[in-house]
C-alpha cells in the first residue's frame, strides 16, 4: 500500500550501533514529498542522557549541509519531536541546514531524492560529526516528484521549458512557474506542484535558447506561447490556468495578466487562473538588468537593491495599471526583504486596486522579519547569498534578508496557504474570472 515501495530508485537504509546500550533511530515517514514534516524518535536510551540529533545532506555539486541540535531523553529514555534544532524552536532540522559556503541549496535533478541522514549522538557535541561514530543513523528521501509524475521537457515553438504532469490519466488544471532574474531553468517548484494535482510548466526566460543563440532578450509572445503549449495540452484544462512567479517573475506576470490578449479571460464560462507567488515591484517596463549595474553595498559587502526601488514611482505610465486586473490576486510579502521594495509596491497595488474598486480580488500575506526568497517549505533560509547576473554570469553577493526562524515559517505557511489558493480557484468551479496569486 506504500505509493513509494515501487519507485525507481528508492533505497531506504536503517542502522542501529550498540554503544552501552541499544539505540533505536526511526524516523516517520521515512520517504515523503519536500513538503511534508517526518516525526523522528530516539528509544531505548537511559533517563536523562544528553544527545545531539544531526541532519547531514550530501549537495549534488558536493557541498555537505549540516544541521545539529541538542536534547536530554525523558524518564523512559526517549526522545520524541517533529523538529530538531539548537534551541527546540519548533520548526523543522531542514530548515537549519547550513554550509560553510555562500550558495543556495537548489535541487536540480528532480528525479532523484534529496537524501538527508538523521544520526543520533552520545553527548552534546557541536562539530566534527564526521570523524564521531553515531549511535543509530536513518537515510531520510524527501522528493520533489511524486510516484507517477511524469518529467517532460518541452522545446518546441522555441520554448526552453520542463512539463510536470501529476499521476493519474488527467486532465489537470494547468500553473505556469516562473522564476527570477538568476535565469536558467528551476523545476523543483513545478514538480512540487505536479506532486500536488498541478500539471506545471516550468520556464526559462532569461538564458533560454533563444536568448543564447540571438543575444536577445525574449517579448511577449515568448510567454504567449508558453501559456499556449500548456492551454493546449491534452492533459491540461486549459480553461483553468494559473501563472505562479518569484521575483522578476512577478513584473512579468502581473503585466501579462493586465495586458496580455491571449493570456485573458475570453468568455464567462471561462477561468484563466493567474497564481504569481513571489516578488511583485509594479513598473511596467522593466529592464532585466536595469539595477545590476547600479547598487547600494552593506558593511559587509552585500548588494542592496530593495532602496533603489524607492520611492515607489507615482507615474501610472511606469506602472502596470492593477485597476484593470479581473482576477483574484494573491501577494506574498517578505516585510525585511532587502533586494526588492517588496511591502511598498504591495501597498501601493492595494491603493491603485481600491481606486479602481477591484480590491475585493486582493489578498495580502505579509510575513514579518522575512526576506525575498520565499520557498517550498524547508528550503533552507539564506538572508545573502551569491547570485550570478544573467548577462554577464559575474558573481556577487546579495542581501536578501529575514530571519531564520520567522522566513521558515513564512515559508511553511505561505505554501500552505498558496495550495488552498489553487485548489479552490482551480479546481472549484466557482469562479467565473482569473486569480491571480503573487508572492513579493
């Protein structure tokens, strides 16, 4: 009856090692979709020994991500908790993960799990895991595809785009995911999504083909046609589409959504779903690199763009017109995001939307002492990190903000929230217009 017993791929080892006592390491499920909490429990230790759980990921371009935290079993020696952490603050060991370098923890083969080994050791140890021998060690699979999802990747029309289609015959409401201005094309979003009842297309439109082989950037008609190869799908419904966006991501949505001719509501019976999540700015024609040659530097070297993005622009010939949006729109908000005016340009989509008398189509979740990179859930929280510019591949270091501890949660409430969002806009039937969720 398990779903992933059959995978390809799957190995599931569990290991005990008798050290003054027998040690039992289980951790609940031990196989699951990124998204999904596991349980881990620690038996069969004496009353009131102190241990170090210790989460270790094995990165595909070979850095090793760490995680540790500390406990002291109860009186039937166990120790019982859905988290671990340094201070038990309740949220998940992934999110703790961290490295020594400044990249990102980006999957990029989604058909292969993310493997993370939970180790149980003796004591309250803070380094040098490695040349210590666990008590118990469990090989924890979290996957972004689901048994069944099917990888498709799409080139035709000149698109550089991956298909993900949900298990089962179909057919499914449609997302088309877009990402931000680091280019290249992201699928572990998509393939989530797929996981959850979404055929997503993910799309690249920064260092897509085109753009490598004419050193020009894509128009309209690039997002056009992407939205077209997904409607037109035989396993798509294509009256029942969202677009889900990040970053730069965003400008492109929201002006599609206001301007596009193709991507529009064309009858009453209807529904073009526009789901963008992630970074919202409201300038209509935007330069990709218009703010990588000019930039605010911290102490400590990071680029700062959020500052000049202010004062958010009072031309309405700069801005996409959002009273003229006809479906629901969801705006996630970083309140510390230090790369984009994230909470500014969604206050000021509110006024433009309440002057129009469309503000009942607007959501706001606005998560403070959060940063730009609002992710799936326990997708570790980076608040700077490298980014390479897409024109010119040059690395830098960028600011973007939050907390640890509050961007996780938004992370994990947010993705929630988001899933509820496409489900009852996609899948309900009710609605006879767009919606249109965004994330800044």
């Amino acid at each position: 009856g398990d779903p992933w017993s059959s995978f390809p791929g799957v190995v599931i080892i569990k290991a005990s090692f008798i050290i003054k006592c027998c040690v039992q390491l289980s951790v609940h499920p031990s196989r699951g979709l990124m998204d999904e909490k596991f349980i881990v429990l620690v038996q069969k230790v004496l009353p009131g020994c102190q241990l170090t759980v210790h989460a270790l990921h094995q990165c595909e371009d070979g850095n090793s991500w760490e995680a540790f935290g500390h406990y002291t079993t109860d009186a039937s020696g166990t120790v019982n908790g859905t988290c671990f952490t340094g201070y038990q603050s309740g949220w998940d060991i992934l999110w703790e993960l961290t490295i020594s370098s400044p990249f990102r923890l980006r999957k990029k083969n989604v058909q292969t799990p993310m493997e993370v080994t939970i180790s149980v050791y003796q004591g309250h140890q803070t380094e040098g895991f490695v040349d210590q021998v666990p008590l118990a060690s469990v090989l924890v699979e979290r996957w972004y595809m689901a048994p069944g999802v099917r990888r498709i990747p799409i080139t035709e029309e000149g698109l550089t785009a991956t298909l993900f289609l949900p298990a089962g015959p179909g057919p499914f409401p449609g997302v088309l995911d877009l990402w931000g201005g680091g280019g290249q094309l992201v699928e572990y979003r998509a393939a989530l999504l797929a996981s959850h009842g979404f055929a997503s297309l993910a799309l690249d439109y920064l260092t897509c083909k085109i753009t490598l082989e004419t050193g020009k950037m894509v128009d309209n008609q690039y997002f056009e046609t992407a939205y077209r190869v997904l409607q037109q799908h035989p396993q798509v419904l294509g009256s029942r589409i969202a677009m889900l966006a990040l970053s730069l991501g965003t400008s492109i949505t929201l002006r599609m959504a206001v301007n596009s001719q193709v991507i529009k509501v064309t009858t009453a019976k209807t529904y073009f779903h526009i789901l963008s999540i992630w970074k919202v700015t409201v300038f209509l024609e935007i330069h990709v690199f218009a703010f990588c040659h000019s930039c605010l530097l911290n102490q400590k070297n990071e680029v700062i763009w959020r500052d000049l993005l202010l004062p958010i622009t009072t031309d309405p010939s700069f801005k996409v017109d959002m009273g003229r949006l006809q479906c629901p729109l969801m705006l996630v908000v970083g309140e510390d995001d230090q790369n984009w005016a994230a909470y500014d340009s969604a206050m000021d989509i509110k006024e433009m939307m309440e002057r129009a008398g469309n503000s009942h189509l607007l959501t706001i979740l606005s998560y403070p002492k959060t940063g730009h990179l609002i992710e799936p859930p326990y997708t570790p929280h980076f608040r700077a990190s490298i980014f390479r510019k897409a024109d010119t591949h040059e690395k830098i270091m960028v600011l973007w903000g939050g907390q640890t501890v509050e961007h996780s949660h938004a992370q994990e409430d947010a993705w929630k929230k988001m899933l509820v969002f496409l489900r009852e806009n996609l899948y309900g039937g009710t609605n006879p217009g767009a919606t249109l969720l965004s994330h800044l």
